[in-house]
C-alpha cells in the first residue's frame, strides 16, 4: 500500500508542476497575444463603430480572465504541491510508527 500512496503522490507532484509551469505560463502567453489583436477605432473606421466597441470589449474581457487564471493555475500548482509534502509527511511518520510497533512486539521490519 505505501508504494501506492508513493506512485499517487508522485503522479500528484507531476500534475502540480504542471499547473506551474504549463498552464499558468501558457494562460499568461494567451492573454499578452491578445494585446496585437487590439485595435483603434480609426482602424476599425467609423463605419464600424458598433463593431469595434463589441470588438474591444471582447477582447479585453477574455484578455482580463486569462489574466485572473494565471495565479489561480498557480494557486493550484502550489496547493497541489503543498498536498503532496503534507501526505508523504505522513506516509513517513506512519512508517516509522509502524516500523516501532513491529519492533517492539518482534517482528522484523
């Protein structure tokens, strides 16, 4: 069983690199390729007026939300990776209890 928690919190570290390094960097790179896609109402022209604003606002909309999911991912990665120290702490103190107690009554560990 203990090589079991072993490969699942191995596989959880894994996964918490990468929200680290993947998802958070990948979301930030979204949101900056957007900045090109911005353009001026005179680009646009004033025949599109209304089309520029929708344009605008959307574009900033998605822009502000990958935003905002960048340190969330990070969040992520870091609660993750806060898991996995906590639980093979654990693993490794019950170990030890257990080699203790296997000690104590004879048997070999």
């Amino acid at each position: 069983m203990g090589d079991n928690l072993k490969a699942e919190l191995d596989v959880l570290e894994l996964v918490s690199r990468t929200w680290l390094t993947e998802v958070a960097p990948g979301l930030r790179q979204a949101a900056a390729s957007i900045d090109p896609l911005k353009y001026t109402e005179v680009q646009f022209g004033t025949m599109f007026n209304g089309a520029w604003s929708a344009y605008s606002k959307a574009a900033a909309y998605v822009q502000d939300r990958l935003n905002e999911g960048a340190p969330a991912a990070e969040q992520l990665g870091n609660a993750l990776h806060q898991a996995v120290v906590s639980f093979g702490a654990q693993q490794d103190e019950q170990a030890a209890a257990t080699n203790n107690i296997a000690g104590e009554i004879g048997l070999p560990n």
